[in-house]
C-alpha cells in the first residue's frame, strides 16, 4: 500500500494526527509538504502534486493507491485503523473517539472564526471572548472525559488513540503564543489535559518525530 498525506507545511493538528499515527504505526508513508509553485497551483485551482484535484479544494488530503480522499477525521480514522490507534471491530470505543475528533473540529471553527474580522478592535474583542468564555467551556468539556477515564491519562482505556495526538497537538497550538488574544497559560488549571501533554510528549516515538520535523517544541 503506497500512503501520501498531502498538507501545508506546517506542525498542525489537522495533519499531524494522521502523520503521527502512521509514524507510531511504523507504517510507511510519504509526507508531502505543499509549498512554493505547489501551494500557488493549489491555491488557485486546488491541484495537488499528483494532478488530481482536492475533492473539497482543502486539505489534509490523503492518496491510497492513487485512490484520494479528504477531509481530517475520515483520514485519521483510515489510518488509525492501520496503525492500530483506532478500533476496528469496536463502534462503541470508535464512536467515543470520534466525540474528541469532532470536539477538536468545533473548537478549531472557534479560533478560526475569532480571527476573521478585520477590524483589528473588534478582533481583539472577539479573540478575549474566545479566551475567557469559549475555550475554558471545551476545555472543562474535554477535562471532564479525561477524569471520567480511571484506567489511564488517555481518553479511551489505557491506550493512546488518534483522538489524544488531536488534542494534544491542538492544545500545543493554542497555547503556543501564536494566537494572539490567547495566552500561554490558558491550559494552567487543567490537570488531567496536561498530564495528557505530558504523557505524549514523552513518547518516545513523538520525541522522535519531534527532533525529526519540528523546528521547536510546541
């Protein structure tokens, strides 16, 4: 099975999800960073490398066999099942999974709408909403599955799934400083969201991946 994930050349969680999966899995992929000619070709006409065209214009997108599809959760979901981070034969814990990916989906359209406005005045406003009433509700959301789980640090059981690498490269996001309105010490009085942090953080297979790709930690 020949796998190519297309994506921006960037550590986020929309594709790092996948990536890491695949790279703990010890499944063989290529990791194709669009940039330069290729971003611009894809920009205007949403054709990727490979000359077929994103179904949704967007990506992450990822090839199979020269077969493509689309869309974040569906790929992690393809590949979690290939690298065993994702239940096949169990709907109930798939569907448990499934709740965080489309939490990380919601909370995503949130930052991503805070930052829209153009006025610079009302962005500012929009991105202390965002920090003191919209991301303390999910994370509470997300604090309170964690704490419901007794058997581990992780969401589903005592494994790591493709729904705990989402979180925790989506919270590194928003915590990183990169956003502004969003401080750094957002994800302070969340114990168990940041025992989860810690755990990934020190896997080996993501510190490998880290010192492999990653121009810094976050």
């Amino acid at each position: 099975m020949k796998i190519t994930l297309y994506y921006f050349k960037i550590p986020f969680w929309r594709a790092e999800v996948t990536r890491l999966s695949l790279y703990i899995g010890d499944i063989p992929f290529e990791d194709y960073r669009i940039e330069g000619n290729d971003y611009d070709k894809f920009k205007n006409t949403g054709e990727l490398p490979n000359k077929k065209i994103a179904p949704f214009k967007q990506l992450p997108v990822l090839d199979v066999d020269g077969k493509i599809f689309a869309q974040t959760g569906a790929i992690a979901r393809f590949c979690g099942k290939l690298s065993g981070l994702y239940p096949k034969n169990d709907d109930y814990k798939a569907a448990l999974i499934d709740q965080i990916i489309e939490a990380a989906q919601d909370i995503n359209f949130l930052v991503t709408l805070s930052g829209r406005d153009k006025d610079e005045e009302r962005k500012k406003i929009a991105r202390k909403i965002l920090a003191t009433n919209h991301l303390p509700k999910w994370f509470q959301f997300l604090e309170n599955l964690l704490r419901q789980n007794t058997k581990s640090v992780y969401f589903v059981d005592n494994n790591l799934t493709i729904a705990d690498l989402a979180i925790w490269r989506l919270l590194g996001w928003l915590k990183s400083g990169m956003l502004d309105g969003v401080p750094t010490t957002i994800l302070d009085e969340y114990e168990n969201l940041n025992k989860l942090r810690e755990e990934i953080y020190k896997n080996p297979k993501v510190i490998k991946w880290m010192d492999k790709v990653y121009s810094k930690v976050i």
